[in-house]
C-alpha cells in the first residue's frame, strides 16, 4: 500500500490512464475486425481511413507498439485491395 501522497495519486490517475487506454485498445480492435469481415469494396474504402487513424493514434500514444500498428494497416490494406 502506497504511503506517500503523491504515490497515491501516481495509483489513481494510472487506473484512469489504464481504463482509457483499454477502452481505445478494444474499440481499435472491433474496428479492424469489422473492416476484415466487410466484403463490399465501397463500405471497406469508407471505412480504411478512420482504422487507419486509430491504430495510429494508438502508436502514436505507446498503447499499441508501432510495429503491431504497421503490420495491421497493412494487413486491413491489403484485404480492401482484394475485394
């Protein structure tokens, strides 16, 4: 248990931060996962753009590592190019 007033408050605003960032971290991961089982062409261009700023925006914020933001812009791209 913290001691200290500044540890306790480091406590509260890191559950805060924790919450946030999950929150993000699943919205992110239905998105792509919606814009993976689309198959109509027109739905998954509209679509591309704003997944496409949310993984970055979680790199950007280290909730996502940039590599795992990469590797899944190109995967989505790749799947709206073969439909």
């Amino acid at each position: 248990m913290a001691n200290h007033k500044s540890s306790k408050k480091r406590i509260r605003q890191t559950e805060v931060k924790n919450a946030r960032n999950k929150y993000y971290h699943k919205t992110a991961r239905n998105a792509v996962k919606a814009l993976r089982n689309t198959t109509e062409k027109d739905a998954a261009v509209a679509l591309l753009p704003k997944v496409t700023a949310m993984l970055d925006k979680l790199a950007k914020t280290n909730v996502i590592h940039k590599n795992k933001a990469a590797n899944l812009k190109s995967s989505v791209q790749l799947h709206v190019n073969a439909l």
